[in-house]
C-alpha cells in the first residue's frame, strides 16, 4: 500500500515546493516516488519541465479535486507526495489530498508572521481530520541571529504543543537555484 503525503501552509514562499522535490529525489533512492503538483502556480511543473528525464521520480499536474480525490488508488507508487497550493481559499484541493493523507508536512520559517498562518493551517485544515503530522522548520540563515530566530519559533510551536521535526533545513543558494537549472 502507498502512502499519501501533502507538502501544506497557508503561507506562500515557505518552500512547499522545494522540500516537496528534496524529499522525493531522496526517497527515490529507496522507492517507487510519485510528486503531484496540485498548486495552482504550478512551480513544481516548471520545475520538472527544467529537469526533464533527470528527475529520479516520477511527476505529474493536477488542480482537479476529482483527479486527485483518487490519488491512493495509484498502486504504482511506493510514496506520492503532493505540493499543495499556498492558500487555504483553495479549499477543494485541500479536502481532496487530505481526506487521504497519510501524514502532513507543514513547513514555516522561522519567523512570527510564518508561524501563525502554520497554526491556522494546523487548527483549521489538519488537526480537524486527525492527520499526523510535524511541522519543518525551512530557511534557517548562517547568522547567530538567524539561528536565535529558529530556536525561538521551535520554542513558540513546542510551547503551544506543536510536533516539530528533529531538524530544521538551513538556507542555502542551490535551493533557490535549482529549480532554474532543474537539479533535484
């Protein structure tokens, strides 16, 4: 049986659609890896479209909430990870790749004005349907500062009971360039 995993946040520019490709291009290393880009901007699309054949998974597109409501029944997949859109006006979508989820990765920055969209798509979209899930902390600068920052939003979403990933994902310059020269 596969799993189901969305990539979800109500807020833009949190880097849904990166870790949704990071995450997929390792797990093709270990399995069957289908990534399902159901956001409306469509950057994971271009994304696959600059790579080409050199993608380790396999992609497809899909804003239809009929198509992907039957996303599970896809047996060819180990693992189907969906890059969700970036609001929650989107609701169609969202009720669709959540009423099969397995688990959901929420990712924020970590900043105030990141973390509470992340609550309102925790206590208004997942946490109603019982979906596990963990929050990733994305975007973390090389600074002492930007570091501050972290562990002050990791302490924040503890506090208000929120399961974090172990790890937080640095900002580096190949996450912003990669989807232009389509590495994975």
């Amino acid at each position: 049986m596969n799993r189901l995993v969305p990539i979800c946040s109500q807020k833009g520019g949190v880097g849904k659609t990166t870790i949704t490709m990071a995450l997929a291009a390792i797990a093709a290393q270990d399995c069957k890896v289908l990534v399902v880009d159901a956001d409306p901007q469509q950057s994971a699309t271009w994304w696959a479209e600059r790579a080409g054949e050199r993608l380790p998974f396999d992609f497809a597109a899909s804003t239809d909430p009929a198509e992907l409501a039957g996303l599970r029944n896809n047996a060819s997949f180990d693992l189907i990870l969906v890059d969700t859109p970036g609001s929650l006006d989107n609701g169609p979508v969202f009720d669709a790749v959540l009423s099969q989820a397995d688990f959901v990765v929420l990712p924020t920055e970590p900043a105030a004005l990141a973390v509470q969209p992340l609550l309102t798509s925790i206590n208004h979209v997942v946490a109603p349907r019982q979906i596990p899930f963990k929050v990733l902390i994305n975007g973390v600068g090389n600074t002492p500062a930007d570091k501050l920052d972290a562990e002050e939003a990791e302490a924040m979403l503890r506090e208000a009971g929120i399961p974090l990933f172990r790890t937080t994902i640095r900002r580096w310059r190949k996450h912003k360039t990669a989807p232009l020269a389509g590495d994975v």
